[in-house]
C-alpha cells in the first residue's frame, strides 16, 4: 500500500520536525489554487479560496469559494469540512504533505524537508545542471517501508522531494517552482505533487498568490 506508507512517513516527521525554527514565523496565509487528477477516472477538480496555516497549532484552515463556498479545517491528520457553522464530514487524511509544505516554509533550514533533525544521512551527491541532487539513506525505524530519499536543491533552494520505498518504487515526490522572498523567507509559489496509490495515481498543484506571513 503505497500511499499508506508515504502517510505513515509523512506523519512522523510531522511530529518530529523541528520547531525551534517556527518562533520567528507560525502563521502562513495566502490565496490559492488547488487542480487535482486521478489516474484510473477522468475526474479531475478545481478550488480556489484562502488558506491559513498556523504552525503553533499545526492547523490549515481552507476558506473555498469555488466550487462552492465550504471551510476545511485540517487538525490532528483529520479533515472536517463545515458549511456555515454546520460539519458536513469528518475523515482521516490520506497524505499530509500540506501539512509538511506549509511547516517547512515557516521552519525554512538547510532545504532537507527535516531529514537530518529525522535521523536521515547523506549517503551520495551528484551535481548536474547546477543542481544538487542527494540520496538520503533513513533510520532504522523506518527502513521496513522506505528504502531511500531522493532530493533536487538549486541555489540552495529545495526544488524537488522523491520518497522511494523498499521495492524501490516511488510513492510520493513534489516539486516546488516560482519562489519569491517574503519576510525574509523564501517562499514556493507553486507546488506539485505525485502519489502512487494501489489503485491509483493522484496529481495534484497548488499555486499561492497575495503570500503573508507572521
């Protein structure tokens, strides 16, 4: 189960990420885009509205105006989705990258999405087309499912992830495109990602625009 396992990983550096870099920034807001495609279905989606992250509660907070006015709270690797003050549904996220996204932009350091403070080693580099490319070998504890990591870093900005698992398959990767500084920060302005399900594939980009952060 592919997606499982990059969810399982994906949650534990959630809890272990490092927060003594979130006290100068915790809270990220922005109008975004969100455009979604499965492979296997010929459904795609689109969304648009404002999102909230704040990085002391670990809580992103969707305000959707298209296409439909609807709020989703993301708390605890739980979805609830409200329309009005009403819950329409509550679920257990299948992946927490936004979750990951959001914390690594407040908590920017050294451009390893939290490896190293995760118990990662570099165990290869290769430099091409002015990109460094590394492969970062995990702990113990999560050598049952992941075999390696792979990650792109360009002018010593994060360009790309690959999580590959013990079948040496990739199950999740992003790639994060159009950065600009915002308090001091060096922000992605676009952001797209893979993940390889049992069923199926899912796409999935997201654009930020009128960035803030605190």
């Amino acid at each position: 189960m592919y997606v499982l396992k990059s969810t399982i990983f994906l949650l534990i550096l959630l809890v272990f990420a490092p927060a003594s870099y979130s006290q100068k920034h915790h809270l990220f807001k922005a109008d975004f885009v969100i455009k979604e495609k499965r492979t296997g279905t010929e459904k795609s989606s689109l969304m648009m509205g404002k999102v909230s992250y704040d990085n002391l509660l670990s809580k992103s907070e969707y305000d959707l105006f298209f296409p439909k006015k609807e709020r989703w709270v993301i708390q605890d690797s739980f979805l609830t989705k409200y329309e009005g003050d009403s819950i329409v549904s509550k679920s257990k996220l299948q992946q927490v990258n936004d979750y990951i996204m959001f914390k690594n932009i407040l908590e920017y350091k050294d451009n390893d999405f939290g490896l190293t403070s995760a118990g990662f080693h570099i165990t290869a580099v290769e430099e091409t087309d002015e990109e460094l490319i590394m492969e970062w070998e995990p702990p113990a504890n999560f050598q049952t499912f992941l075999m390696k990591v792979v990650t792109h870093v360009r002018d010593n900005l994060l360009m790309g992830i690959i999580f590959i698992d013990t079948e040496d398959k990739e199950i999740s990767k992003a790639f994060y495109e159009n950065y600009e500084i915002v308090k001091d920060l060096p922000v992605p302005m676009k952001i797209t990602s893979h993940f390889t399900g049992l069923k199926e594939d899912l796409y999935k980009s997201i654009s930020f625009k009128n960035v803030h952060i605190e």
